[in-house]
C-alpha cells in the first residue's frame, strides 16, 4: 500500500490516521504464506487492534455497513488540506490542485478496492466478518448529527462503486459543495476553548434544534432578523445585529433557530463568552479564510462599571487596525439596551469628572457598533394567551380551554409574570404531569 506518496492528504495529519498505517502493514504483509508463525500471530493480534478501533469509531460516529470504507471515507470528509478547502461550499475548483488531489485518491481507492475477506481467511478471523456488514444500534452518534452520518455512510457506498478514482474525486467533491470539509463543514455550532497550546474553536455536539417559527408571535424582530441574516448569507452588506428587551421573549430561541435555518447554506455559529473576548482576534484569524459565513453570538451580554472587556469587543467590531473579514458578523443578546450600566450620576455634574459627556459617550459607543438593534418585548396578556395555546396545542395537551388559561394566569403570577418562557415553563410542567 502506498499510503506513504499521499501529498495532500497526510495520514500523520488525520485524526485516527495510525489505523490507516497498521491496516496498510497488514494489507501489505499478510498476503506473505511464507510469514513465520510468530510473525502471523502478531499480524492477528495487531487485527483485531484494527477492528476494535473500527468498532470504536462505530460507536462514536454512528457509523454502519463496511466499517472499513466509513473509517476511510471520514478521513476524507474531515480532513482540511488545500484541495478541500478550496472545493467547500463552492465546489469543483481549477489548477494544479486538481491533478494532485486525483494523485491521492487514487491512493485511497487502493485502500477501498482492498481484499478485507482474503485478509480475514489469512489471519483466521472469520469472527471479524461482522465488520464488512455492521448494524448499528438506535442510540445517537456522539460526534455527528443523524443527517450527516447517514450522508458519510452512503457516501462510503458511493466510493466502493466508483469504477475509477475521477468517479471518485467527483464523489467527494460533491460531498464538499454540500456539506464542507472537517469540523467546520460537518457541525453547525462551535464554542472556544482555551488550551495550553493556544485558542482553539471546538464543535457543540448538542444543539437545541429551534426554529424560528417554533417562537410564537414576534413576527417584526424575526423579520427584521431574517433579513439582516438573508443578506449575510448572499454575500451582500449585512450589520452585527443586537437582540434585546425582556427576559424570556425569545432573543436566544431566535439566533438558534437562524442558524438551523441557514445551516444548509453555510452559516455556521461560535459561542463566545464575555471572559474570552481577548481571543477574539485569535478566533477571527483561524476563521476568515474559509467559505463558510459565521456568526459569533454572545449571549446574555451586559457589563457592570468595573468590566472592561467590553472594550476588547469595541476593538474587534470597528476601531482596530485590521478590518473585520467580511464572512464574520457579531450577534449578541441583552436585556439591556445599552448594555453598559447606567447611573443617573453618569449625567450630573461631578467634581471628579471634569467631562460628563465622555462618561455617557463611552459607555454608549459598544451599542453603537451594532448597525441592527431588535426590540423583543414582554407580551401582553393577549400573546401569552395565544403562546399558551399554541404550545399546548404542540404539546398534546388536551384540557379546556378555559382551564387551561386560567392555569397558565396562576403559574405566571408565581413564576416570573408575562414571558414566552413562562408559558413554556407551564406547558412542561402540565406535559410532566399528563406523562
């Protein structure tokens, strides 16, 4: 096996590329009948190494069918490399590139095209045949969604029919206008995690699956919220947008069911929160040059007077020298609508502040870099009425409709008055009960 003339796609820069490598030493030597008794005792030992790990991945990954050709599939699907990268989102690209990325998968069609059955008679591990059929049980991949491991497993179905590695190429092409390549291509919502070695951007592997509609009433703000969004998407001038007012209206519900909206079309999301505003530059820098638009979203934002991060964030949104890359806009939620507490004493003359006007312009101009602002305020009694009943509706619940209101009347009195998220509190509470 020649995985060692791959140019783009390094095994030694692939996450779980050593199985690739002892598989590669088992292909290449167990069809030896001369090996010595030792040697073929180590060759089957270091086999079902390989297949417990392929088990492993098939249990992680969802994975199902020939583990084998899933295994190598994902490593195409994830791995970042020049050829990848150019294709995401955009797809067939033009160069060089092309003749060398046909080089290596003509390698990897070594791979697929391989005799796994000889191999098992070889070692006498006919135990192992599962491996080439596997049935994978209900429970969910831990690392995709079921949408994309489905996508990876016919994909490997795919690449096993390809009769020649251009048919194959144009397999996995496809697969990388569709849906990326790597973390980025294969997740839609990420958070940043700080290391040793530096900043790094890690996948949430448990979003909320929101939808915008599934927020009741609200129709001007998620308006306003789809157009500034739609306009991102499409590559046209679009604004960082702030969402704010009331508790429990619907500010986070709404960027979550954005991003499930626009996932399909490469908007991807990174959750940033306020003690991490430091690495935002470092966030931006591994950001900007894919194909993918991103939303970073902070959440809850709001500063006390003693809070200074705010102005690291002043700093990435508009001010710094380098200028914001146009596939990078900033989402935040608040209940505030300036964000920075404010103090009647921040407009009355002080003898310890010889410029008053400084004071209210500073702590006003982070929400001025906000070129959207949406209002999502507490609903009167009339919406709530409507969101109790819309919900319950969702939910199952079959009560009177007169009861019902007069529950939910009961329940917002002792629980944090008119909100979407008290309703919803209520109809969890009734559904609990029902069950």
């Amino acid at each position: 096996m020649r995985q060692q003339e791959l140019l783009i796609y390094r095994v030694g820069n692939m996450e779980e590329g050593g199985l690739l490598e002892d598989m590669a030493h088992l292909l290449k030597y167990c069809g030896n009948e001369k090996g010595t008794k030792q040697e073929r005792e180590e060759w089957k030992s270091l086999f079902y190494h390989c297949a417990h790990r392929l088990l492993d991945l098939a249990g992680s990954h969802g994975f199902y069918g020939n583990l084998w050709h899933c295994y190598l599939t994902n490593l195409l699907v994830n791995h970042e490399n020049s050829y990848s990268m150019s294709c995401e989102i955009r797809g067939e690209t033009e160069g060089s590139i092309n003749d060398v990325a046909l080089h290596d998968i003509k390698i990897f069609k070594e791979f697929f095209d391989a005799d796994i059955e000889s191999l098992l008679q070889t070692l006498d591990a006919e135990d192992c045949r599962i491996l080439l059929d596997y049935e994978a049980s209900e429970q969910e991949s831990k690392v995709y969604n079921a949408r994309i491991c489905k996508r990876i497993c016919n994909l490997a179905k795919e690449f096993k029919n390809c009769r020649t590695e251009s048919e194959m190429k144009a397999a996995l092409t496809a697969f990388y206008k569709d849906y990326g390549v790597g973390r980025f291509g294969l997740h839609k919502s990420f958070r940043v995690v700080h290391k040793e070695d530096g900043v790094h951007i890690e996948p949430i592997l448990n979003i909320a699956h929101v939808k915008l509609s599934d927020l009741v009433g609200y129709d001007l703000p998620k308006q306003k919220l789809v157009e500034n969004t739609e306009a991102f998407v499409c590559g046209r001038k679009a604004n960082n947008c702030l969402l704010f007012g009331d508790a429990g209206t619907g500010k986070s519900s709404s960027i979550k069911g954005i991003i499930n909206e626009y996932y399909d079309r490469g908007l991807r999301i990174i959750e940033v929160y306020k003690h991490q505003f430091r690495d935002l530059n470092d966030v931006i820098s591994q950001i900007k040059n894919r194909n993918y638009k991103f939303i970073i979203y902070m959440d809850d934002l709001s500063f006390e007077d003693f809070e200074i991060e705010y102005k690291y964030l002043k700093a990435v949104i508009e001010g710094g020298l380098e200028k914001k890359p146009e596939n990078v806009l900033i989402y935040a939620t608040s209940n505030r609508r300036h964000l920075v507490r404010e103090k009647y004493s921040d407009k009355e003359d002080r003898v310890d502040d010889l410029h008053k006007g400084d004071t209210v312009s500073e702590k006003l101009s982070l929400v001025a870099r906000f070129g959207v602002t949406i209002y999502f305020g507490a609903p009167d009694r009339k919406l709530f009425r409507e969101i109790v009943l819309t919900l319950a509706e969702r939910n199952g619940i079959d009560m009177d409709e007169e009861k019902l209101l007069a529950e939910a009347n009961k329940w917002e009195l002792n629980h944090g008055g008119l909100s979407g998220r008290t309703a919803q509190q209520f109809i969890d509470y009734l559904a609990g009960r029902i069950e």
